[in-house]
C-alpha cells in the first residue's frame, strides 16, 4: 500500500468541512472543521454522546450528513477508492460470532483487497490469537473479541485508521503493545485518529481534539492543552474547556474554548 | 462487482451455517420430518374400516338386511372394512346412542315400507368429525344404494350403475399427499430461506458487521448476490434432498423379523427435476433478498419470527397448496394471483404431476414471474443496504 511516509507539509489526509449531523432536535456533530495530517495520531476526547462515533462515521461515510463535506486522501465520502485504503474499527465488536478468528479475519481481509496468508499471520501475532485461529468467536472472552476486531481493521495495512476506543477491555499489558504498534504504523506514514475517553491514552497521541455537544471545543498536543487550561491532568483541562471545575460543577466566567 | 468479494459473502454464510448445526438441520431435515409426518397422517388415517348401526322399521333389522349390506360391504371398492350391527330398538333414538357413545360410527335407518314418494334412508354421524365422517358417508352411500337395490329385488349386479373412475394425471388411487408433497418442496425452501436470511441479516445490522462490510470497497450488490449464492446452495441442497425423498422410493426387503419397509414417499413425477430444481431457487432468490429487505424494519430475532403470519402463512393459506385458487372467493384469488407462492406451487405441480415442460406456456409464465419477483426482492433488498444509512 502506501508505504512511503509522506512528509510533513503535504496536505491533508483527512479534511472535514463544516460537517454537520443532525438527529431530529439533536445535533450530534455541529459545524465541525478538521485537518488531519499524515503519520500522526490524533485522539477523539470526550464524554458520552458527545458526537465522537458520529463524526468517524461521517467521515467515512457511513451516514449522510446534513451538512458540510468529508474527503479522505482528497476524495469526497463516500468513496468506494477511499474505502479500501481505510481500515474502521467500530465502538461495537462487529465480527461474526459464528465464524472462527481466522475466517472473521480472512473474510474482512477479501473485502479489502488483502489475502496474502502472511498478512493474516502478522496480525493475529500482533493481537495474540494466533493460538486461537480455529476457535469460533462466541468462545473468545470479550478482550480478545475486541482484539479480534482490531485485528480485522488492520490487516490490509490501509494508510488512514479509524479506531472507535480500540482498547476498551483490553487488557493493561497489551493496551501497551497496541499503542507500541499504533505508534509503529504513525511512523510508517499511517494516520490515525482514536476516539475515546480514557484520558491516560490521550497523552500517547501527538494531537487531541476536544469534543463536547458536537462541538471541537479545543484542539492542540496535550501539553498545551494542559497550559491553556492552567491544569495539571487532561482531565481537569477537558472539564475546564467544557467551563466546568473539577467536580463538574458550572464555573462563573469560565475560559472559553480557543 | 467483483467475483472474489461476492463470493467471499457467499462463503462466509456457508461457513456460518456449516457451523451452526440447529439451523442446518431445520433446513435440512425439518422439511423432511414433516413431510414423512404429514405423509404418515395422510396415508395412515384413510378410513380403513366403518362400524355402522343398522334400524330398519318394523321390529329388528333382520338378517335379510344385514346379510344383503355384507354383501354389498363386501363389493365397496377401496377396501374399506365394514361390520355391521343390527339394533334392536324399535326406533332411530337407540342408533342415535350408539353413534353419541362411538359404539358405532355411523347409524343407518332404512326406510319402511311406502307407497310412493322416494324413500328416506336416515344417516346418523357424530357430526364432530367432518372430514373423516364424509369419507364415511360416501363409503356408505355406495354400501346403502347396493344394499338397497338387493333388498328391494333389483340385484346389484343387475340395474344400479358402477362406477369406475379414471384419472388423466397420477393414478385414480392417488391421495392428497401425491397432491400435495410436491408443493411442499417450494414452500419449505421459500420459508427457511426466508427465515435464515432474515435473521442472518439482521444480526448484520445489530451486531455491526454490515457497518464494517460498508466501511470496505463491497458493493450491496457484491452483498446481495453473494448473499443469494451462499442461500441458494443451502436451498439447493435442501431440494435435492426433499425431491429424492419424496419421488424416490428405496425399498428395503424383508430381512428376518423385519418386514418389507421403503425410504421416500415414492409420489409419481412425471417431470424433469431441473425444472423443479429452477422453480424453487427462483422462488428462494426471490426468498433471500424479501429477508434481507424485511430485516431493516425488525430490531430483534423475535421480530423476524413476527413475519411469519404476515409474510408466510397467508401465502400458504392461498397460495393454491390447499385449495385451488380458481375456487377462492374473487378478492381473495385476486390476492393469490399476485402472491409468488401461488405460481411456485402451480409450476410444481406442473411440472411434476402433469410432467409439464418448459415448452408449456403456464411453466413459461410460472417462471417469468418468480424471476420477476426475484428481481423486484433484488432491488427492494438492495435499496435498504446503504452507505449513508442514518
Ligand atoms: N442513529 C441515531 N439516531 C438518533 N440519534 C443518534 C444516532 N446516533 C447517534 N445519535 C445521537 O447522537 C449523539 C452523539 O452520539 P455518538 O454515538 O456520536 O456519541 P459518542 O461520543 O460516540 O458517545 P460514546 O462515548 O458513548 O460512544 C447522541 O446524543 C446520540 O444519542
Ligand atoms: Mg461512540
């Protein structure tokens, strides 16, 4: 695929435009502008409902906005082309529970393009149920689902990843080793963006965007979100961009976001 | 489209049926368990024996009377056994007992001596078993009218008409299960398939796996027809295997205490088996994607059951497997006509009954119109699997 790692200063690989989803009253994702560049991992931070799954799958293409436009590698979504060049992990495990590891990963790895025996091996190890190729998913406990899920989004290699909170229970060891490996293909050039809202991952990203309400209510690295905000932890810095004090409560005169 | 995804949807299904062993069996054996059932039921309560009430006027039914309906029991073609018991009473109300008690199954009274007018044989029945009591009673009707002739001097041989049936299609002694096991082949396919792709669809919108599949290059035609490929070997095994069954008949001679038994139903077909075969996997296609389109609007497995009155059993109800269309009230076989059931089950017996080929026009019809809705389904299906699903 495109291994060469593009170098900074070409644009953008994933550009959004004003995107807007509106569900009935509720605007999920409103009026959001993003830029994201090659080889970078930017982290999706915020609480429940904020509009994070909505935007990924507005960036895809999975839903039709209501306004605004996505383009990923300069091609409006959706796009059949752009399709096979990204990999998505959805928020829900989204594998077959009938099928065993190796056919949930070698039915994906079709759809995409991918088929070489190699690429299926190296994810598996990388996820580390290579032992368990021939075990039907429901018999897998609910970390190594998400791991299998992980493994069917990254093994045709695409240059843009998608990950809904790729490691919600996964265990602490290998939440190591996949944001060792998430690191590994930012450096080869992959851009990735993560949603989630564990802030202790966030610092493993290079950029974090701040949703709140469909809104991006801070963008920038974690340390100068931290100095912005005036806080020690993402955490406090979040719910200080969100005008909130550390226990949640409303702040009079509260900083903006920038 | 591309051939390797198609067919990668295609396999995925077979490798999640190959896997799933209850709904493999449903779709295998189940149509033929209840075929061999219904078989069973069909041949196996033919009414074999009747026990009638004999009343005749003036004291006790005699031994004339009796004697002349064992006779003509005797001519009843069909070997139906009868025995008769005389009652003793001097009136209808004894017989009236015995039927109410099931001592017998039917009561006769003959008629008394008249003088002109013609005369009132009195049949009494339980009434509570209508279909087995008309078999009954045209057993009967035969018996009395002999027995009638016999007793009043006109010897059975001699004025009273026989009747000798003959058939143009099957066999003058074909039942309803010849009538109906043919029909059976399209409406357990039209139905698993129905049901299994339903339910494997919508475990694809829920469980999330449509939002990965549409997150990759796959077209929903790439899905659709791998869909219909992965279903339609499953329905083609399923015919194959319920066709033998019920055409076929192995028989397996008598070994020791064993008697002489057979497998299959053995019903006469006088047809090719491939058309058989198209008809049904128009019907299945057709089947596949009504499943696919029906999954967006249920939430649950329970609401794809939910379905079934709606979508497969009035099919069955009017679809001709039954009653014939021709015979339903007008808005009702107005309602059949546009039903894809109704021109499976036409082509089916078409095809195997009457040995009807693809030269003949109703077969020409027959699947000119499954294709047709299989198209439709098609298109209804692929229009509910979108990318920009809200
Ligand atoms: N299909 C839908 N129909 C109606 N409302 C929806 C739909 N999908 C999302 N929403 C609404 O949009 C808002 C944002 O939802 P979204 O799933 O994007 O949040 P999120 O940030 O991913 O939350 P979480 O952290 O819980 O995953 C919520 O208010 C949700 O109720
Ligand atoms: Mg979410």
């Amino acid at each position: 695929m495109d291994g060469v790692a593009p170098t900074p200063g070409t644009s953008p690989v994933v550009v959004a435009t004003g995107l807007v989803k509106s569900f009935g009253p509720i605007r999920a994702v409103d009026g959001i502008d993003l830029a994201l560049a090659a080889g970078r991992i930017y982290g999706l931070l915020g609480p429940n409902g904020s509009g994070k799954t909505t935007l990924i799958r507005l960036l895809i293409g999975l839903t039709r906005a209501s306004g605004g436009e996505a383009r990923i590698l300069g091609t409006p979504m959706p796009s059949r082309t752009a399709l096979g060049r990204i990999g998505y992990m959805p928020q829900s495990e989204s594998i077959y529970p009938e099928l065993s590891v190796g056919e949930n990963l070698a039915f994906f790895a079709t759809l995409q393009g991918a088929q070489s025996a190699d690429a299926l091996d190296r994810v598996l190890d990388l996820v580390e149920l290579a032992e368990r190729r021939n075990t039907p998913a429901t018999h897998l406990s609910g970390g190594m689902r998400r791991r299998l899920s992980l493994a069917c989004t990254l093994v045709h290699e695409p240059p843009v990843l998608f990950l809904d909170e790729p490691t919600v229970g996964v265990d602490p060891a290998l939440r190591v080793q996949f944001w060792a490996h998430f690191r590994r293909l930012a450096a080869a050039g992959t851009t990735i963006l993560v949603a989630s809202h564990v802030m202790d991952e966030a610092d493993r990203c290079d950029e974090l965007l701040f949703v709140r309400s469909g809104k991006v209510i801070a963008q920038g690295t974690g340390a100068s979100l931290r100095a912005q905000a005036g806080t020690t932890d993402l955490e406090s810095a979040f719910l200080r961009f969100s005008g909130l004090d550390d226990e949640g409560r409303p702040i009079d005169g509260a900083k903006g976001p920038t | 489209m591309s051939g390797t995804r198609t067919l990668a949807v295609a396999r995925r299904i077979l490798a999640g049926l190959r896997r799933d062993h209850r709904a493999l069996g449903l779709v295998l054996v189940a149509p033929i368990v209840i075929t061999l059932l219904l078989a069973w039921v069909i041949r196996g309560s033919e009414v074999a024996s009747i026990n009638v009430g004999l009343y005749a006027p003036n004291g006790q039914a005699d031994q004339v009377h009796v004697g002349f309906l064992r006779a003509a029991a005797a001519e009843v073609p069909g070997g139906v056994d009868v025995t008769i018991e005389a009652a003793t009473a001097n009136d209808l109300d004894e017989l009236r007992t015995w039927v109410g008690e099931g001592r017998v199954d039917v009561g006769v009274g003959l008629p008394g001596v008249q003088f002109g007018g013609a005369p009132t044989v009195t049949v009494i029945t339980a009434g509570t078993d209508p279909a087995t009591e008309s078999g009954a009673l045209a057993a009967l009707q035969a018996l009395v009218s002999r027995a009638l002739g016999a007793a009043t001097g006109v010897g059975p041989n001699t004025n009273i008409p026989t009747f000798r049936h003959e058939t143009v299609f099957l066999s003058a002694d074909a039942d309803s299960l010849d009538i109906l096991a043919p029909v059976f082949l399209g409406y357990f396919a039209y139905f698993f398939v129905f049901i299994l792709t339903g339910i494997s669809f919508l475990r694809e919108r829920v469980g999330g796996t449509l939002e990965r599949l549409l997150a990759t290059p796959v077209t929903r035609a790439e899905i659709v027809v791998g869909y219909g490929i992965g279903f339609s070997v499953l329905a083609t095994v399923q015919v194959i295997l319920l066709t033998a069954f019920v055409l076929g008949r192995i028989a397996v001679p008598e070994i020791g205490p064993i008697g002489e038994w057979g497998i299959g139903l053995g019903v006469a077909s006088a047809g090719s088996p491939l058309i058989v075969l198209a008809l049904v996997l128009l019907l299945a296609i057709g089947a596949v994607n009504l499943g696919i389109f029906l999954s967006t609007f249920a939430r649950s497995e329970f609401q794809i059951i939910q379905f079934i009155p709606i979508v497969i059993i009035p099919q069955g109800l009017l679809a001709g497997i039954f009653w014939p269309i021709d015979r339903l009230p007008e808005i009702l076989a107005a309602i059949a006509r546009v039903l894809p059931l109704t021109y499976a089950v036409d082509g089916l017996r078409g095809v195997i009954l009457r040995g009807e080929d693809l030269a003949a026009s109703t077969i020409q019809l027959d699947l000119a119109v499954l294709t047709a809705v299989a198209a439709v389904f098609v298109v209804l299906a692929s229009v509910t699997i979108k990318r920009e699903v809200a």
